[in-house]
C-alpha cells in the first residue's frame, strides 16, 4: 500500500511538473510576441524621441497590469517608475532595469531591421531564419530571437511583465511591494540618475534592490551578483611639433609624441599587468571566506584562454575572480598620426591614448586619476587640461593635456546580507541547482546612487544568455531565457521571506 502510495504521489508531482511546464511555455509564446512588439519600437539613447515612444509603450503594458505609473523628469531623458498598490506591512522591492539601447548600425546586422525581431535556429555555425508560426507546435528554447534590445534589456522587462500575469492567473498574493524603476539613459552612462535618485527618494524608498541587466554565469546556472565595478576615464595627449614635420628634415630633433606618450603608458605597468604606481591597490583586503567565495564560481580559465586566444592571463589575481577584485587601467584607444595605407614620414603634432578605469569600492575614482597624474608629472610632464598655447610649449620640455571623465563608482553589497541569502535560496528551490554567487562583476551599472542615497543592499540578478551580442550587431535572447526569467522572477515574488 505504501509503495502505491508513493507511485501515486510521484504520478500526481510529475503531472504538477508538466503542467507548470505547459504554463510557463504558454506564457513564453505571450511574451515573444510581447517582446517583438516592444523592440520594434526604436531605442537609441541618443534619440529623445525614442526615448519617449518606449515610455508611452511603457506606460500601457504597466498600467494593463495593475501598476501605478508615472514619468519622472531629470536633467536629461526622463525615468519611468510603476508600483503596485503598496501594504505597510510588506518589504519593499525595487526593481532597475533600462529602456534604452545602444545605437545601430543596420549594415552590420545580419537582417534587414534591427529593430525587427527574427527568428534563427543554429544550422552548424551559422544561423537559419525561422518564420514565427514554426513556433506555435515547436516551441524550442534553443532558438533565438535577434534585434536590438532583445537582451540589453528590453528582455528582462518583459519577462517581469509576464511573470506578474502568471502570478494573478495563479491567484498567487505577492508577499512584497513591487516598484519598478526604468532607466533612459543607461547606454549614456545614466549622468541625471544620483541627482534624480535624491529628488524622487521618498517615492523610490525600498527595503532592496534587483538589478537586472547583464548576462547569467557563462556556465548557464542561475546567478546572483553582490557588486559591480564602476569606471571613470583620462585621455592623455602628448605634444610634439605644433604641425606634423618632415622625418627626413626633423627627425633626431623635433620630440617625437608618440615615443612620449609611450614611455608614460609604459611606466604604468610591470611586464604581468600589474600596475606600478604607488598607492594604486591601497585597501584591497582578500581574507579567507572572501577567497573562497570567489572560488566556488565555475570559471574554466582554460575556456576562457581559449576564447579569448591568449596564452596566459595578466597576474593581477591568481584567477579570474580575484582579477576583478582589483581596479583597472586599462589603454582603450591609443592613436597619432597615419598608419596603414595612409601612412606618412612625419613626426606627428600629437599623440593620444584613451584610458579607462574600473573601479572597485575601496577606490575612489577621483583618488586614481590623482595617482596617475602624479605618476606622469613625476616623470617631468607638465599637465594641462587644453591644448597648450605657444608660450606653453616654449616653457616645457615636456607637456601633457589630460583630460577627465566622469566618475560612476562601484558598489558591492555584503555576501551574507538576508536579501541576498533569500534571493539564492529562492533560485536554488525553483532551479534545483547551486547559484552562482559572484562578489564582483567586471562591468558597470549605474547602481551606487541608489545605495548611497536610499541606504539599501543591491543584487544583480540577470535573466540572459551569456553569449547574447549586447551592443553588438546581432544581439539576440534565447527562447530557454524568457523561460528562465519568468521561472527567476515567479519564484522571488511568489514566496516571502
């Protein structure tokens, strides 16, 4: 009887099983077309009028759902916010995600529109063109939908979208308050948000905050991100000549820039990557439970080696993990005169190099790019932030013009906050399988402002496959993905803590 039992109640768990499958694929199929309707609507960030096509968008899938929605203007494109009826007795989670994209260039695409979702299937190494109605008996989570935005992050929004419809079908109570806040300006590193944040922080108040945006570990397993690099940026030109000279007639007299400007960048790094000026990793502190964690990630380095194409990585960090634990500076763009085809016996005028660094919380921006200044003035430069005049060049030997960025600065929120152990619990029961749990992601998101202003832990919870082509020509969602999003947000907003 026992044993019969027990064969009954394995029969009644696998039907429950495949329903909820049957419900969630239902759902997918509502959130494609969902999805294809939303990205057709274009959203360079550098279009105010997209900007505002996507919130009027916004504004009608939100309200349709029960949300109060409302625009919030800033000193650039405005914010979208929408929350559902709130109940003092419930915490409060803050959702961030971004409306707009990066801009397009159709020759690249391999389709016609980008901003018209198609349908591929991988043929080998390339990928097929499906028509949609092949989805409506097949519904196969391998293929991909490929358009602007698909992933980065008009993805996520919808699969949020839909999750809140798969909930009130299931007559599911949500145990916690839900805003929602959507960023216009994420692509153009979201300058009106700490500004906007301390204006609108009553309205935004909440108890945590899920961020996402991004991919999920390469491996494919759920994931939670604890932090975030931040970035600031310098760009250094050196100047020779005030006009490009004949190497014939100068050369051996006139300074040469470029030889300048690379015998600064080369006195910033040892020969394994390790950067060489005094205070530069002050305050990095990797004890052993912290050591640990960054070791439990999956990463094979011989995968990424082997993706990248590169020998041996740079010595910052014992392994991937630790590297990102440490600020960056890294040469993002390095030019002066002609090369190629175009090439000519000249001592240039000038030479430049780009520079970015990502920063982690125990660095301020600001602090970095004093160091590096101090670095090049103590190698007999004279800084200027213009182009120097006349008078300048005949006083100096030397002179550099450096130039700064703006500072977005890095966060990361404790490993053993309560939120972040309910956000994994919650993946690992609806995932049945361990979270990855990263300290510190290597990109940026401009989440700080939110955490210095509001006083609240953030996590990075993304939705997207790895390999999605995120400002890239072809960025594409995969089919699985909009399952695992809605699966990730059903289970977080279906169970309190």
């Amino acid at each position: 009887m026992r044993k019969l039992f027990a064969v009954l109640v394995t029969f009644a768990s696998s039907i429950a099983i495949a329903q909820d499958d049957a419900q969630i694929k239902s759902q997918v199929s509502l959130a494609i077309n969902e999805l294809r309707d939303f990205v057709s609507i274009p959203n360079d960030a550098l279009e105010h009028a997209d900007i505002n096509l996507n919130i009027t968008w916004l504004t009608k899938k939100f309200n349709e759902r029960g949300f109060n929605s409302t625009v919030l203007p800033t000193d650039g494109e405005s914010l979208f916010f929408a929350a559902l009826p709130m109940e003092d007795s419930k915490p409060t989670i803050l959702f961030y995600m971004h409306l707009d994209g990066q801009s397009v260039d159709p020759t690249k695409w391999d389709q016609p529109n980008p901003y018209t979702v198609t349908l591929k299937s991988k043929n080998g190494d390339t990928w097929k063109t499906q028509p949609f109605d092949s989805l409506t008996n097949n519904l196969n989570y391998d293929w991909r939908l490929f358009g602007r935005s698909t992933s980065d992050d008009k993805g996520p929004i919808v699969m949020l979208l839909n999750t809140i419809d798969l909930l009130k079908k299931n007559g599911v109570a949500i145990p916690f308050n839900v805003k929602v806040i959507l960023d216009s300006e994420e692509e153009k590193s979201s300058k009106p948000l700490p500004k906007a944040v301390k204006e609108y922080r009553d309205l935004l108040k909440a108890d945590f905050l899920i961020i996402n945006d991004g991919p999920v570990h390469v491996s494919g397993k759920p994931t939670v991100i604890y932090g975030c690099r931040g970035i600031t940026t310098l760009s250094l030109t050196t100047h020779g000549p005030i006009k490009p000279q004949h190497s014939g007639h100068y050369g051996n007299y006139a300074p040469n820039p470029g030889f300048q400007l690379a015998q600064v960048l080369a006195g910033m790094k040892d020969a394994n990557g390790k950067v060489l000026i005094d205070g530069y990793y002050d305050g990095i502190m990797l004890d052993k439970p912290t050591l640990a964690i960054l070791k439990s990630v999956p990463d094979d380095p011989n995968t990424i080696n082997q993706n990248l194409a590169i020998k041996a990585p740079e010595k910052v960090g014992g392994f991937y993990q630790e590297a990102l634990q440490y600020p960056s500076l890294n040469i993002r763009g390095l030019g002066s005169g002609w090369i190629g085809k175009k090439a000519r016996t000249i001592i240039p005028e000038s030479a430049t190099a780009e520079i970015d660094i990502r920063l982690v919380p125990e660095s301020d921006g600001n602090r970095l790019k004093n160091l590096v200044k101090k670095h090049i003035q103590n190698q007999g430069f004279y800084i200027t932030n213009k182009n120097p005049t006349k008078e300048e060049r005949m006083a100096h030997d030397k002179i550099i013009t450096v130039t700064e960025g703006s500072v977005t600065n890095a966060f990361r929120t404790d490993l053993n906050n309560t939120y972040g152990k309910f956000l994994v619990k919650r993946l690992n029961d609806t995932f049945g399988e361990d979270v990855v749990q990263i300290r510190t992601m290597g990109g940026t998101v401009p989440i700080a402002p939110f955490i210095n202003e509001l006083k609240i832990p953030a996590f990075i919870v993304p939705m997207v496959n790895p390999d999605n082509n995120q400002h890239s020509p072809n960025e594409n969602l995969r089919i699985g993905q909009i399952a695992y999003g809605i699966k990730a947000f059903y289970g977080i907003l279906s169970t309190g803590m």
